[in-house]
C-alpha cells in the first residue's frame, strides 16, 4: 500500500487463477482465504509462493462479523509487519510501465457513464462527477434477469472514512476466457500480449490496447499507433472482461456485459 495503510481490508475472499497474474505483476503480497484446489496448487508452486498468505493460525488475517456477516479481514499494516518478520523484503518495487498525464488526448468521445454487467448478479455502474473529476462507483443492490432494464444501484463509500468509492481512471479490459473446467465450472483468464481495451478519464472515453508483454509486467495502454496512453495521474480501477463481451454506447452511456462461448 505504500505508505497508505487501512487498519481494516476485507472482505477477504478464495483465490483465483486470475490473482497469479497481479501478484507477479506488481510483486504482490497476497491474502486470502482459501482456493479451489487447483488454485491452491498453482500458487504454491509458483515463485512468490512465500509472499502467500492465507488464514491460519498465527497470520494477521482476522474474523469480523457485522450484521451476521463473517467477514475475513486484514490490517495493512499488521500484514507488512507479518511478512518482514518471515525475513521476506517487502520495499519498493519496480512497477514502471504506466504513463501519466493530466492534459486529456485528443480522440475522445464523451462518456459520463459506464456499465460494466457480468451477471444478473453481478453488476455495476460508474458515474463521472465533474466537481472531483473523478468517477464513482454504484453496485448492484438486487439481482437483475432481464438483462439491464430492472438493474438497481446504491452508491459504493468507504466502510472506514464514509467516503464515496473515487477513481481518476476505469479502464474495462478484453482478455480471453477460457473454461479450466466445466463441471464445476472454473475459468482461467489468459492476461498476457494485447487486447482491447476502454479507458475512461476526464467525462471522456478512448478506445485503446492494453498491453503485458511478460508474466511480471504491469498492464500499459497504447493507442493505435503504438504510442504510450496517458493515464490521468491518480488511481485507477480495471475491469477485466473476456473478448466476446458486448460494447454497446448508448444515450445512457457505455454499456459492457460480460459474454463468454
């Protein structure tokens, strides 16, 4: 977190095939609670396997049960001083290969809003507020099966400081889905080379490329030509979608919903 530690993270869930690719990337201290047993074995055999760390005895992780919810939690702090004291270097590292700006490009379309649906469950809407410059983020408050017309929405805001959930940058990434296993139903999503991508910045949308040439690259955007895409300077929030996803602009903004084969 560099410097800027929450006492309480959560909540913690199982880990994916897809969180290999973050922990390499940005050389990652990894949390979680548990993991599908193929997961488990990928992680643990991998090179960063002791930057792992799941609930057990003796690790920061912690139980935290509001309103009858039993919620995994971490405090930032007590995690990096867990992983210091395993004698593991935990300072800076290299996450070069993001550009910043804060002038907008050229090539625009206007964009004041982003849906971005996985599932009739899963769903959510990203609403730009000119006051802050940034976009905020609303999550689905009851299930939806018609497929966008009875979505529901409340605003997301920090549980610690009552803030609303703020982003300079949404950036929904294309990336190939592909089925691990089908009974029960695994996927792993394969986040290397290019793809498509939609960055949202400034009330504007830009259709860019990602880009994550090596297994511990840090995604960059490039557009057409190749030339480096200015990331607004602040934090960023990427969606990650598989290559069949619907794009859809509408009067109502950009819509993606998440389609797979």
């Amino acid at each position: 977190f560099y410097g800027q530690d929450a006492e309480v993270v959560g909540p913690i869930r199982s880990a994916r095939f897809f969180d290999a690719n973050i922990i390499r990337a940005y050389k990652a201290v990894f949390a979680f609670g548990s993991a599908y047993e193929k997961v488990f074995q990928r992680l643990f055999n991998a090179e960063y396997a002791d930057r792992l760390v799941v609930e057990s005895p003796g690790s920061p992780l912690r139980r935290y049960d509001p309103s009858g919810y039993n919620h995994l939690v971490v405090n930032t702090a007590e995690l990096s001083a867990y992983i210091t004291k395993k004698g593991i270097p935990n300072g800076r590292q290299n996450l070069d290969g993001m550009f910043f700006q804060l002038q907008p490009p050229a090539g625009s379309q206007p964009a004041e809003h982003a849906y971005v649906r996985y599932s009739g469950a899963i769903y959510n809407r990203w609403d730009y507020d000119t006051t802050s410059g940034k976009y905020l983020r609303f999550s689905e408050t009851e299930n939806d099966v018609d497929n966008g017309p009875n979505e529901k929405y409340a605003q997301l805001t920090d549980r610690l400081t009552g803030q609303p959930i703020a982003f300079d940058n949404v950036v929904v990434l294309l990336v190939t889905h592909e089925y691990y296993n089908r009974n029960p139903e695994v996927v792993d999503i394969l986040f290397s080379g290019s793809g498509t991508a939609y960055a949202f910045r400034d009330g504007q949308v830009y259709q860019v490329q990602w880009q994550r040439q090596a297994a511990d690259s840090v995604v960059s955007l490039t557009t057409a030509d190749g030339q480096p895409f200015p990331f607004k300077p602040g934090t960023t929030w990427f969606e990650v979608m598989g290559i069949n996803s619907q794009v859809k602009p509408d009067e109502k903004g950009w819509r993606f919903t998440f389609w797979m084969p």
